[in-house]
C-alpha cells in the first residue's frame, strides 16, 4: 500500500496513519483538522449545559423559589457528579462505536436536560426534586469530555497529541466562560418571542426569562449534531472492546494521572460550578455574575498553552511547578477574603482566583500531555530488541490505552465539579467561611507535587515525560 494512499472515501476510515510523515503530510492532518474543528464546539456545549446550573441557580430564588444556600450549592454540584460518573462509562465508548457516532449522539442527548429546565424554572411550583433530576441530567455534557478527548488522540501523532488535545479541551472548556456570561444577557429579554415562554417578575418590579438559560443551546445543539454525523470520521483502527481497554486498570501510571487531573482539571471545572455562589456569599454587595465568566475563560484559554509548553518543555517539568503555583494561589486567595470582622478586598480575590484559574488550564493541558508519552514509553520498553510487527503492534496498544487513560482520567478529574462546591458549601456551614475547603485543597495539591516528583520529574524516575 502506498504511504501516499489517501484517507478513505465516507465516514469510516480504514487507513490511519499517522506517526508516517508522507500520510500525514498529504491528506492525514486535513483529517485530522476537520475532526477536531468539529470536536470543538460540540464540546464547548456539552461544558455550556453541564455547568449552566452555576448560573441558573444566583436567579432561581430571585423569581420565587425559597431555597436554602446548602440546597442550591448541591444544585451545583450534582451535574458534577453525574457528569463524571458518565464519564467513566463514555470513555470506553468510542472505541466501541466510533468517534463520528458517539460524538453526533451525545451532542444530542443535551436537548433532554436544556429543553426540560426551561419549562420547569417557568413554574413556580416546581419541586426542588425536579431541579435535582434536571441537574443530574445536565451531567450528559460532563460525560461528552472523556469520550471526546479519546476521540482526538487517535487522529494526530504522539508530536502533535498535546497541543490537539489542548485546542480540544481548552476551547471545549470556553463553553463554561461562554455560558456564564452568555446566559445572563439572554434570561433579561424574550429571546424566542411567543415560543419562549413568559417572563417572570422579579421583586424589584423587573422581569427575567430564566427559561433562556436552557432553550437558548437548543438550536446550536441540533446544529452542530448534524455536522459531527455528516462530518467527522470513525476510525476502525481506533476499535477496541471494553476488555481489551479494560487493561488500564492494572496500570498504575493510569490511576497516578488520575490523581493528578482530578487535582487540575477537578480544579478547574469545580472552581468554575462554585465561583458564582461563591462570590455572591463572600461579598453580597458584588454582582456576581459580571465577574464569574472570567476564571472558566482564562483557564480555558490558556489550557492549548500548557499542552504547549508541556510540548516543549516536559509534561513532568511544567505539572511540578504548577502545583507549586497553584498553592500559592490558594494562599492569596484566602489573604484577601473577609476575615476577622474585615470587609476583605474582592479585586484582590478577583485577581488572586484569576492566576488560579491560570494555573489550572496550565496544568489540564500538561498533565494531558503527559499520558500518551508514558504509555507509549512503557510499551517501547517492553517491545524492545522484538521483531517489528511486534513493536508495530505495540505503539497500536499504546495509542489505544492512552485513549482509554484520558478518558477515564477525565472521567476521575470531572468529580472535582461535585466535590469543590460541596466542600464550599460544607465549609461554609461548620465554618461559616470557605477557608476550611481551600486548606484541604492545599493539602491535596502538595500530595500531587510528591507524586510528580517521585514518578516522573526527578532524575532517575522510571518514566520521565
């Protein structure tokens, strides 16, 4: 077969190879490109309706409901959970029926929770047991990470994997940013008319169309559902079984990343659901949702950066030093809440949160970047001095575990979005304060330094990356 043989014709393709410079160069990166352009936004929309509650719930008692702020911490908090327990099941899934297939399904299934919640915010009879349920349905978006960041690493070589992987997470991520500062201009008119339903009053005498927090993803959604169908391409090299997959759960390289994504990623996503609410308990006389879109936005954006710069640098290198970044951060972050009877400065915790949100895309994009080059370093050590269809077979298996290793990592990192704002709302409860959460979550960043170290950033570690 010629190198030089382009990519099949239709929706599967047979021939992918991309680690060979002549496929890759003629027609292999156009491919490749077209995917991920199509990736992207279906992810920035899965993070848009997964995290919508964040917002959502700052209004819900504005138009009449009456809920404890335990009660709507928890309505932050459970698509997180959902979210990532759906992820361990979406990791392994596109292999199982193609990227293009899976893909086009779950951008589709966020219809259910989006069109759902703009009826029910509508009523005020609504029960906060129907909230819980929405919320948890809004989890399907959260699941889309694992499954679409397994897609894209089949499509590109291991030299270009973490910059890919970082345009797919880092502006799939922006769909967090965009939904928070989208959704509180589109609930302040009728946006659809008629169709949209009516508004509802507010105690000031002023009306809200909450309801557009859902409806307003619905013709996006649908779009873009029928451009990954039409679009995007399954790869029957990229087909494995749950068992064949499944091995990864002997390794322990996967369960260390694990550790580390759910300390960067679970930052990132958890801090997002909870920065909202947060702001708006630490310092009520600020309008949260002017401010919140900017920690989602900056961590997103700068995540393609630490793919980057892993690229360049060393995932091992770039994770170590953030952890230790990401710790000083919590500290400023802490110095400038109110404490002690002291009204606390909030553009000094503004800032402070925003270098924390930095350090957080940072350290997604790194620690993705590492993942393929363990696994295929741990499978050319075993293949060595072997005959090549051996070593051929090998780089196969690597690319097929380091799939299923993001998938499920992402899957462990997505339970920050529950744990982070229920630590919050704990916290604030036995405390009164947030700080009790951010001295656990220094505590957990120092335990992901020691394991960076010993495995993969010290001289001598087994797998340096």
């Amino acid at each position: 077969m010629s190198v030089l043989q382009k990519p099949d014709k239709g929706p599967v393709i047979h021939d992918w190879r991309p680690e060979d410079p002549a496929f890759w160069g003629s027609s292999g990166k156009q491919t490749a490109t077209r995917n991920l352009w199509i990736s992207i936004p279906a992810l920035l929309l899965a993070f848009a309706v997964w995290m919508v509650w964040s917002t959502v719930i700052v209004r819900l008692n504005a138009i009449g409901f009456t809920f404890t702020t335990d009660q709507l911490f928890w309505l932050a908090a459970l698509p997180g959970l959902s979210g990532a327990t759906l992820r361990v099941f979406y990791s392994f899934m596109v292999p199982i029926f193609g990227g293009r297939r899976w893909t086009a399904l779950s951008t589709a299934s966020l219809l259910l929770p989006s069109i759902w919640m703009g009826f029910a915010v509508q009523d005020p009879s609504t029960s906060y047991s129907v909230f819980v349920l929405i919320a948890l349905l809004c989890g399907f978006g959260g699941g889309n990470f694992a499954s679409s960041m397994s897609n894209i690493s089949f499509f590109y070589p291991k030299s270009q994997q973490g910059t890919a992987l970082g345009l797919n997470a880092g502006l799939g991520n922006l769909g967090v940013s965009v939904m928070q500062f989208c959704v509180p201009l589109v609930i302040t008119f009728g946006v659809f008319g008629f169709m949209g339903g009516s508004p509802q009053a507010l105690p000031d005498g002023g009306q809200l169309w909450l309801q557009n927090a859902g409806f307003i993803w619905v013709p996006f959604i649908v779009l873009v559902t029928v451009l990954a169908w039409f679009g995007m391409n399954d790869l029957s090299s990229a087909r494995a079984s749950f068992s064949e997959q499944a091995v990864i759960f002997k390794r322990k390289h996967n369960w260390l990343m694990c550790w580390l994504y759910l300390a960067t990623f679970g930052s990132f996503i958890g801090f997002s659901a909870a920065f909202p609410l947060l702001i708006k308990t630490s310092f009520p006389d600020v309008i949260a949702l002017k401010f919140a879109f900017l920690g989602p936005l900056v961590g997103a954006l700068v995540r393609p950066l630490g793919g980057w710069l892993a690229d360049k640098l060393g995932g091992a290198k770039v994770t170590l030093w953030n952890f230790v970044a990401m710790i000083v951060m919590v500290f400023g972050v802490m110095h400038f809440l109110p404490q002690n009877g002291e009204p606390g400065n909030f553009y000094g915790y503004l800032g402070m949160f925003m270098l924390l949100f930095i350090t957080t895309g940072i350290g997604n994009g790194s620690t993705f970047r590492m993942i393929p080059v363990i696994f295929r370093t741990q499978h050319e050590k075993a293949s060595a001095g072997k005959p090549p269809a051996v070593r051929e077979q090998a780089l196969k298996n690597a690319g097929k575990e380091s799939a299923a290793v993001l998938g499920f990592s992402s899957a462990m990192g997505a339970f920050g979005a529950f744990f982070i704002p229920k630590s919050f709302g704990s916290s604030m409860a036995l405390t009164g304060g947030p700080e009790m959460a951010f001295y656990m979550f220094v505590v957990f960043y120092l335990s992901c330094i020691v394991v960076t170290w010993w495995w993969y950033a010290r001289k001598g570690a087994a797998t340096p990356c």
